[in-house]
C-alpha cells in the first residue's frame, strides 16, 4: 500500500466516524444535514448545487430521509436537483400536503416525488406529524418530530372556520428536535409562526437544545410581538447559540428588535448569521480575509457575504462542539462589521444561561 493510499484510507476511516450536523449557508433558505458517517438526512433544500457539492465532499452515499418541512420555495427547491441524483440512495423522502400551495415549483416537486416512488427509486411519504415521533432516527442521530400533529395535518393549512383552529403553510412548518449520541444538539423550526409555535409550546414546553435555527431566517413571525416570540422559544430551548439562516441581498433579516430581544433576554446566547447582515454593515463587504471559515461549502463564500457561513455541531465526549468557533469569528466581527447587531451579547462558549435567570 502506498502512501497515499494509506491517507486516502485513514481519511475514509475517519470520515465513517463522524457524526454531526451541518446547517449550510445557501442564502436565504434553510437546509441542514445530519450525518452518521456515509449516511444522513436532509432537513430542507434550498439550493440544489451547493447541497450536492456538500454531500459529495462528505462522501455520503445514504440518504435516509429528506424532510421538507413545507412548501415555500426556499426550502424545497433544492430537492429537484437532489432526489433524482444518482450518486445517492435515498429511503424516504417526508413532505406534507399543502392544497393553499399552488406554486409552479410545488407542483413539479410532486409530479417528481410521485414518478420516482412509482419507479422504486425511493418512497414518498405524504404525511409527517407527531405520530412519527422518533421514527426518523438512524444510527447516532435521534430527530424527533414536535409539530405538527396529526389532527392538524388532518386539516392542512386554511383560514380558521368555526370551532376549529387553522394554521397557515408556515404554522404547519414540521419542526424537528435533533440529538447525537443522545445530546440535544439542534431545533430545526422551518418557518413556524407564532399560532404554531404557541401549539408546540403547549405540548412540548421545555425542549432544551444547544442550537435553534431561528424561524422564517429572523424575519416576522405571523403575528404578536418580536419579544414575546423570542421569549417563548428561548424559554423553551434556553440555547448556547441562536442562528439566523439568511441571505444578504433579500428582506434585510435578521429584523433587529429580534436580535435585540435576544441580547434582553438571554445575553449569554451566541448569535450567528449565516451570511453578513446589511443592518450590521451596510454598503461594500469588508475584504479582510474569513480565516474562522472552514471548508464547508457556502453561498456566501465566493462573494464575501458570509458572517458565520456554514456552521458544524458535533459532540466530544458529551461536549458539544460548533464551527466556526466563536472567538475568532467574534473577533473578525468586532475588527470588520461597522454596526453589528450582536456586539455586547457575550459569546463565551459552555456558559448556559437558565431561564428562571431571565
């Protein structure tokens, strides 16, 4: 065996061992991978070439499940490159109806769906709620679905009639708790409201994790105040580290009374943007070079948009772990970024603050 094969090897090795999630900088959108070794899941799929070179560069062969949470375009476009791939095979790809959808893209993401069930090449599973439960778990990766649950996907989203309660496409947003090796490591909300997050809460009200993606990329949450939303799921969650999935160039997000609710609330929660917000430095991208940056692909890489970037969580010995590490992204933060809307909430890593403390 020669030298290189020997490296190529051990990395192969390496690479089987590894457990962890990725939540990807692709702009505005959401997508995160969740992988055990050469096989993952793949929550949402924003943009379809920048997930695949991911996957490729992780040497995943297994795609356990796809979960699209719901219909907006910003998390499902990416699956019309991914789902007819043939580098991958994939078990199960999750979705729920949405009759209220009635987008161009929605309806070519299901004509797909349904002709690669009918040929085997995957099974389609219209139907994802709190009946699943932990069923989407494979190896040392646990998900467990918190909403919606079955009655309300029962109903689908719509306009509130009578006694019953209805929820919009974003309320109706599959939200999914995420552990490795056991350790809640991730809330992945998509873009559930506040009349869902307020039905969650009643049945799941302490969900402790190190990482919440913030829903709908920190902008608006479908009614009530930005406080009181904040409050709610950091209450709920009482996170390490808070991520704003979002692009640079669309809706201006994070909404900064968001953020500030945060730096209120609960100032000892690391705040992280994917890509650099244009309330925090308006006008030309600042051309110092993003060393904190590791090799995961990004949207924002090729043009200096990112902020965080792409962020890895992984678990050492019951310690979670992020990359980018807060030190040095801080510290290009405070020596780069004009007005940044997260200077003077403290991102001292391991330090979990309690919720009865605020």
């Amino acid at each position: 065996m020669t030298e290189v094969q020997a490296g190529l090897r051990i990395a192969r090795q390496s690479q089987a061992n590894v457990a962890e999630a990725v939540v990807l900088d692709v702009g505005h959108g959401n997508c995160a991978i969740l992988r055990d070794g050469d096989t993952c899941a793949v929550i949402d799929a924003r943009s379809g070439t920048l997930l695949l070179s991911e996957l490729h560069r992780m040497g995943i062969r297994r795609i356990e499940h796809v979960v699209l949470s719901h219909s907006d375009e910003d998390h499902i476009q990416g699956a019309l490159q991914l789902l007819p791939h043939h580098s991958f095979s994939i078990g199960k790809v999750w979705a729920n109806s949405d009759s209220a959808k009635e987008s161009d893209l929605w309806d070519e993401l299901l004509v797909l769906v349904d002709h690669l069930d009918s040929i085997g090449r995957l099974e389609a599973e219209i139907g994802i709620s709190t009946a699943q439960r932990d069923r989407l778990g494979f190896g040392r990766v646990g998900i467990t679905v918190l909403h919606p649950t079955p009655y309300q996907i029962g109903h689908g989203p719509g306009k509130a009639k009578g006694a019953r309660p209805r929820f919009t496409t974003n309320g109706l947003s599959v939200v999914l708790k995420v552990s490795i090796d056991a350790e809640p490591i991730l809330l992945l909300p998509g873009d559930i409201d506040s009349k869902g997050m307020e039905s969650m809460l009643q049945r799941f009200p302490d969900i402790p994790v190190h990482t919440v993606v913030y829903p709908h990329h920190g902008g608006g949450n479908g009614g009530g105040s930005h406080a009181g939303f904040v409050k709610a799921i950091g209450r709920a969650s009482n996170p390490e580290m808070v991520v704003f999935s979002m692009g640079r160039d669309r809706f201006k997000n994070p909404i900064p009374e968001v953020v500030a609710a945060f730096g209120q609330e609960f100032p000892l929660t690391r705040i992280a943007c994917t890509q650099l917000s244009a309330h925090c430095h308006s006008g030309d991208l600042p051309i110092a070079t993003r060393d904190y940056l590791g090799v995961r692909a990004a949207a924002g890489l090729a043009d200096g948009k990112c902020c965080a970037g792409t962020l890895t969580i992984t678990v050492t010995e019951g310690r979670v772990e992020v990359q980018p590490e807060p030190g040095p992204h801080h510290d290009w933060i405070r020596g780069n970024v004009r007005a940044p809307m997260c200077a003077g909430i403290i991102q001292l890593p391991g330090q979990r603050q309690s919720p009865d403390a605020v």
